[in-house]
C-alpha cells in the first residue's frame, strides 16, 4: 500500500533515492522494482534487518532491474551519514509527526537532495487525525507516538522555509480512516472487536483483489476523509553568480 503517487512523483531508473524512515520499507520496495538506486534508511534496526532481506529476496526473484541497487541501513534522520547532494530523491513517509525536531530533519534532507532533485513528505491529515485523538489517548500518548497533527498549510510552510518548492498536494487512504476511528473507539490493542475486525478484513481484501468498487470510493473519498496528505516538492538550483 504506497502512500506516495508515482505517477505525480516520477522516478527514472538509477535515480538515488532515499526513502528516510523507511518502516517495513513499502516505499524502497517500489523504487526499487523502478531501477532506482535505493537506500532506506530507519533508526529501528529489526526493521532495518528485515528491509535487508526483502531486498535480498527481491534481487534473487529478478523483481528490479539490471543496475538497481538497494541498502538498508540503521541511522538518525537528524544527521544523516551522506555527504551534501547525495540523493536525487528523498521520500518520508508518516514520519515527521513522530519526530520533536521537524525543522531539522526538513534540513538535512534538503541538505543531502541535489538541487532539482524531488521531495515527496507524507503526514496524518489533520481531520481524521484530530478525531482519533480525540476518541483515544492511547493512540498517541505512547513512546514513539505522534507528538503532533499538521494542517496543510502548516506543513507546506516549513517545507518553503526549509528551502524547497512545493509542487503538488493530494490526500490519499480514505478508506483506512474508518477503521483507525474504529480502533481508537473500541482500544487501539483490541484487535478482537467484532466491527474492528470486520473492517480490517475489507481492507484486506481491497488490498489483496484490488476492485473497482473500492478503488473507485476511495478516489471519491479521499479529499474527503483521506487518512494522509502528501505533499511533494523540489529542491530549487541556485542561482548562478557571474564571476566578472
């Protein structure tokens, strides 16, 4: 399930990306099955060894292509160890609202985009994210738990200020909303609850079958009650300074 559109996020095939905080890895996978260069890169080392070996397994499956490329690597988005101008792309998804020094990872990651380069940035929507705080204080009140929710027109300031050019914006995973509402009502640890388990195996089926019914709700859906905004951007080239 990507939260990032590619299809408004091109990606060429030997671009170096950088997927930062890549979780499970849902978006390096992608880019590499495109031909990209791809580290991901996550402070949760057991995540990190299993990103590992599903770049492992997709290389001896023949899923990327011929000069793809993929490392999965432990480390802090805070000090990225990669010199200045290192990635051409730079994905991170659902993780700023986790991290106190949003500013600072904003920074390093325009820091290591090459000028012209692209940034895609995707967060909990403030709407359906401010009604699962309001139903549970479990589901943010934990180590590691969102410290904040963005509104739109906050995120993509910061981005401005951080030196990028935002591009384009969408919401996406409407149909994912309900059922975190869901969660949040009955116990975010009671997965046992019968409409939490219900939902959880619609959304199991729309993710396994794939069928125009529920693409076709979740497109109309998703500027309504779309779980994530996503936002995308570029890294403008400096001007040139005539030396005369």
């Amino acid at each position: 399930m990507l939260t990032v559109d590619f299809s408004r996020f091109p990606l060429a095939p030997g671009d170096r990306v950088l997927d930062l905080g890549c979780g499970a890895g849902r978006h390096a996978f992608e880019c590499y099955r495109r031909g990209a260069r791809v580290v991901a890169l996550d402070r949760n080392g057991e995540e990190i060894r299993e990103v590992a070996k599903w770049f492992a397994a997709m290389k001896e499956a023949g899923e990327a292509p011929e000069g793809a490329t993929a490392t999965a690597m432990e480390g802090d988005a805070l000090a990225l160890p990669f010199p200045d101008e290192s990635f051409d792309v730079v994905i991170i998804s659902e993780v700023m609202e986790h991290i106190p020094d949003d500013k600072g990872v904003l920074a390093e990651m325009v820091r290591v985009l090459r000028p012209g380069g692209r940034i895609a940035v995707t967060v909990p929507r403030y709407g359906p994210e401010k009604v699962c705080w309001a139903l549970s204080d479990a589901y943010h009140e934990v180590e590691g738990g969102h410290i904040r929710i963005y509104r739109a027109d906050e995120l993509l300031g910061k981005m401005r200020q951080a030196g990028l050019r935002p591009y384009g914006t969408h919401h996406a995973h409407a149909l994912h909303s309900p059922y975190w509402w869901l969660k949040c009502a009955f116990g975010v640890d009671n997965d046992k609850a019968l409409p939490v388990r219900a939902y959880h195996k619609l959304l199991v089926w729309d993710i396994m079958k794939k069928p125009l019914a529920t693409k076709a709700a979740e497109r109309a859906l998703n500027p309504l009650i779309g779980k994530s905004f996503v936002a995308y951007a570029t890294k403008p080239h400096l001007p040139r300074v005539d030396a005369s």
